[in-house]
C-alpha cells in the first residue's frame, strides 16, 4: 500500500540470526518453504528455552524468482543448540536503512524501491541481502499488514 515511515539509518546491533536458507522458485514454492521454515524454528527456538527477539524475518539475498535465495528466520537473544538444516549465525553491528511499509505484500515494491533510491542519492551501498521484518501477523485485514523493510549498507568508496 504504502511507506508509512520516514526512510532512516540506524545502527543495527550485534545478533543472532537462527534461520533457513534455500534457493527457491518463488512463485512455485515460497509458501510452502514459509510455512515449514516456521513450523522447524519456532519449536526448535522453544526446545532452547528462550524466545524469538523478533517477528519473522524473511531475507532475499537476491531478485532472481526463478533461482530465488531466500532466508527464513528470527533473531534471538542467544546461541541456540541447532540441527538440520537450519543455520545459527552471528550478525554483526552494522548499519542499515529502513522504512515501514503498510498494506498487502504484493504491493511493496515502490517501499523497496525508494529504499533503493536512498542509498543511491546518499552515497551508500548495499552491504547484504534486502530484509523484511513482519511486524504483525496475517489476522488483520491484509490492508494493515505492517512490514519493516531494511538493507545493510557502507559508505561508497
């Protein structure tokens, strides 16, 4: 629908990231990637003894839908005991800029794009893939779906 935040810099701090990554035809099999990568990290998050620090984060390393690499996941407070395919890694403090986007995923892209535009037109570059932190779930109206779209980024040389 639209970005309903000003587009910001903020300095992320050093976290864990405990997730799924895969390479994916999105249109075929992200649901169904979704949904599993949810149903092994909540409970293997659980089995810890702990929570997740964040909702859902979902990041694309890329933009290639036919040959997609997306990671599915949450942050965590700490270390967790791991197995299978799901990775545990440490993010470092990094900077990042971001902006709030409201309404239907589908209907993202111009959110995406003045992200995009921001990091041109202020000397930065993409320092990672582009994430998207769900704020909400899906049991409100899709029009007030909340998402937090961030991109790592660095100074331009």
């Amino acid at each position: 629908m639209a970005q309903v935040a000003n587009i910001t810099i903020q300095q992320q701090p050093e976290r864990y990231f405990v997730s799924i990554r895969k390479n994916i035809h999105f249109f075929n099999e992200y649901a169904d990637f979704l949904g599993k990568s949810i149903h092994t990290l909540l409970p293997m998050i659980e089995q810890n003894n702990t929570y997740p620090s964040s909702g859902l984060t979902v990041c694309f390393h890329n933009m290639e839908l036919e040959n997609l690499d997306v990671e599915v996941g949450y942050v965590v407070a700490s270390q967790l005991e791991i197995n299978g395919d799901v990775l545990l890694t440490k993010q470092p403090s990094r900077s990042i800029v971001l902006a709030i986007d409201r309404g239907p995923y589908e209907k993202q892209d111009p959110t995406l794009e003045a992200l995009m535009q921001w990091i041109n037109n202020h000397g930065y570059e993409m320092d990672g893939g582009i994430y998207y932190h769900y704020l909400n779930g899906e049991e409100q109206d899709v029009e007030e779906y909340l998402t937090q779209m961030y991109i790592p980024i660095v100074k331009s040389i």
